[in-house]
C-alpha cells in the first residue's frame, strides 16, 4: 500500500545546522562598535534610498509634516563574508538590526526632527549576503519641520524637505551615496488632502571646521487639493458678500436691513476664526482667504454705514427741518431715476402759496326776486357767506398744507429709494470685481501646476 511521503528531516537539520554554524562563524568575537572595514583610513559607503508609503498629515498650524518612509540602506561588512559552499550552499542570512553595527551612525539618521524623537523606527532585520553586502530597510515614521507659505491658501503649495546624515562621523568614515534621486513612491498610499508634485533627493556637504559631513536631502512638492475649503469656506464667504448687497434691496421702511448686515458681519466673524485655527500664527504673509474675509469685512461694514445713512433719508420731511435743495429734486427726482430704469417721479413742488390768495366770488343769486327784502336782512345774509366763505378757504389752505406735507416726505422715500438703487449696483460690481481680483492669481497658478 502507498504511504505518504514526510519531509526530509534531515535535509531541514542540516540547513539549520549550517546556518547555525554560520552565525557562529561570522558573530563570535564580532565586534559591532568598530566600523567595519579593513584598514583604519578606509571610507564605508552607504547606498542611500527612500521609500515613502504615505503621507500621513501636514499640519499646517505646527508647521509639521508626518510622513511614513522606508529607509533603504546598503554598505560593505567584509567581516561578514563567507564561502556559500562551505555552509550548504547558504548565499544570505537575516540577522537582528541590532547585531550590526553601530547603526545609529553608519547608518543614516534624519537630522532633528520636529518633535526631537525617532522612535518611530522599527529594529527590522537585516539581510547579509555571502559577499558581506547588508541592506536594511527598517520602516519609521517622522515628524519634520516645514515652514508654511499660506499666501494662496487653499491654494497653495508647500515644499518641505527631510535631511538624512551621519551625526558623528564625518566623510572621511562615512560617505552618502545617492541611489536615486528620485524617491520611490510605487506604494504610496494617496492623502485626500495633498498631492505630492515632486519628491526628489540631492546630496550635500556640511562644513565643519576641517571636516566635512555629507548629507542627503529630500525636498517634497506639495499641492493641496482645494475642494474641501472650496466648499465649505470659499463658497459661503462668496454667498455672505452676495447677501451685503441684497441688503440695499429691502424696503427702508423694514428694521430688518441693518439686522440683515450685522448677522452678516458676525458670521465672517466666526469664519475668520476658523482661518485662524487652522493657519500657522504668521506675520509675514496674509493668507489669501484672510484677505478676501477681510475684504469683504469691510464690504459689510461700509455697507452698513450707507444703510444708516440711507434710512436717515428715507424717514426726513419737513417736520424734521430738512427741506429738499433744488438740485436734490433735479438729480434724484428726475435725472437719476431715468439712469437706473426706475419709474419716473412726478416733481410735486408745483404747489405754490400764492394759489391761495385767489379771492372767492361772492354768490350770485339767480333769477328775479319777486319780493324785496329788507336791507337789513341782505346784510346778515351777506356777512354769513362771507364766514362760510372764510372757512372754506382756511380748510382748503390746511387740506393742501398737509398734502404738501405728505408729498415731501414721500419725495424723500424716493430719494432713499434711488440711494439704494445706485448702492446696490455700486456693491455688486465691487463685490464681483474684488472677488475675482483676489482670486483669479491664486487659481491661475493653480492650474498652472495641475496641467
């Protein structure tokens, strides 16, 4: 009967054992505090790379930026080589970080970064192989210093850059050999907030006295993607500017114009306050959404100054010891209303005191009168039409006063009226031009980099 076949457990054993023997070979006496190399002047060259896996944030108030890389490193350890077949064929073992050595200085360490901690980085392995080349790539997570250029927020673009280096040993001991300039990005896992342009490395050297210390520098290129602030900021703003001059299209007659352009003023208020939590605390730059909130702060409160002035005109009359000039009623009672299509106004200062000066006529009695009266009978007749006629005349001149009143004070709601006509066309084209002012640079360059 068949029967099944079992690994070969000596074959196992034996690798084991010759990988055993190996580590034996290669780490007794193994001093990992010496650099490794054959003679005292020799330079250990570390092939450098970086791998970045993601983005993790950029903050734009701490001016930070959290990136998570893998950081490839390769150099010569003549002291770990050895005769494959000498030990079962084995051309490469994985041996604990640790056990290398003094990584911490032959290998790269980022310059300080901003919170002055790297222990984000894992003690992963490393591979040797035969020939005694060792290649780690250990996974970390670092916090480096970016300072922000927030002018075209949320706009805008940021450069920020991450230095690595030996800090002890100068370029006599250890030198930095780029790998490639350009950082690997075939894992990267997208940020929805920013879009990496650019990430690129060079190398340089740090003078100190008479040494020299190489480094290598990562400058990344960022975008921000500004749909979220769009929304949410930049739309609103726009629609509160729009609201300012939809203030000079409400009756003076309501309360509710200088209600309207208050609230207005306070919810830019609070939309500052949200700028300011989220950009760094800066003196050098203005932001570009702090100007346009600043702008339109202005917008409202000049808005709000015009409507008090506006309902200053509309509630005058003569009662108030404020009678129109002349060139008043000409321009805002004739020739303005014509400008702004508007209804035209009837100039009601036609009336004149003279009109009441006319005499009444006295009655006339018609038809013979069959019986004459007596004289003293016509003069009481007479003297009574004659106060009826006086009475008329007073109630007529009171009658036209009061209408003469009344006409004044609806000629100054007509002037109120142009007032906000012509505020109402002045603001929006103010507010539209300064709108695309502000904005128009800022996208320009935008796109610029998106095509």
């Amino acid at each position: 009967t068949p029967c099944c076949s079992l690994p070969d457990v000596d074959a196992f054993s034996s690798i084991a054992e010759n990988e055993d023997a190996l580590l034996k070979h290669l780490f007794e006496g193994y001093q990992k505090w010496v650099r490794p190399v054959q003679n005292s002047n020799d330079t250990i060259k570390v092939f450098f790379g970086l791998k970045i896996s993601q983005l993790v944030d950029v903050d734009e108030k701490n001016q930070l930026m959290t990136t998570n890389v893998w950081l490839k490193q390769e150099w010569m350890d003549h002291k770990l080589s050895w005769n494959p077949e000498e030990y079962g064929g084995i051309t490469a073992i994985r041996v604990p970080s640790e056990s290398l050595p003094d990584l911490d200085n032959v290998s790269c360490c980022p310059t300080p970064s901003a919170d002055g901690r790297f222990e984000g980085s894992l003690m992963t392995k490393a591979v040797v192989k035969y020939n005694g080349v060792v290649t780690w790539t250990p996974p970390a997570s670092y916090k480096s210093s970016c300072t922000m250029d927030v002018t075209f927020f949320p706009f805008d673009r940021q450069n920020c850059s991450m230095k690595f280096g030996s800090w002890t040993y100068d370029g006599n001991m250890v030198d930095l050999i780029l790998v490639d300039e350009n950082v690997d990005r075939t894992d990267f896992f997208d940020n929805g907030e920013w879009e990496i342009l650019n990430a690129k490395g060079m190398k340089g050297n740090r003078k100190d006295g008479l040494y020299s210390y190489p480094f290598v520098t990562y400058s990344f290129v960022l975008r921000r993607l500004p749909l979220f602030y769009t929304l949410f900021l930049i739309i609103p703003c726009l629609g509160l500017s729009f609201l300012t001059v939809l203030v000079f299209y409400l009756p003076s007659d309501e309360g509710e114009k200088l209600s309207l352009s208050t609230s207005v003023l306070v919810s830019l208020t609070v939309f500052l306050l949200v700028i300011e939590e989220i950009i760094p605390s800066s003196s050098k730059v203005i932001p570009l959404i702090g100007e346009y909130l600043l702008f339109i702060m202005i917008f409202v409160t000049l808005s709000i100054i015009v409507t008090v002035f506006v309902i200053n005109v509309h509630h005058r009359s003569s009662a108030t010891y404020h009678p129109m000039a002349p060139w008043v009623k000409r321009l805002f009672l004739q020739k303005l209303p014509r400008l702004l299509c508007m209804k035209g106004h009837v100039d009601r200062y036609s009336f004149s005191e003279t009109e009441e000066k006319g005499t009444t006529s006295k009655p006339k009695f018609l038809g013979k009168q069959k019986y004459k009266q007596a004289k003293d009978r016509e003069k009481v007749v007479i003297a009574f039409l004659e106060k009826a006629a006086d009475s008329i005349r007073y109630i007529s001149r009171h009658v036209k006063k009061e209408h003469f009143i009344r006409q004044v004070v609806q000629d100054w709601k007509f002037v109120a009226q142009v007032l906000d006509r012509i505020f109402l066309w002045l603001f929006l084209v103010v507010s539209v031009t300064g709108s695309v002012l502000i904005f128009t640079p800022a996208l320009r360059i935008w796109l610029n980099h998106a095509l």
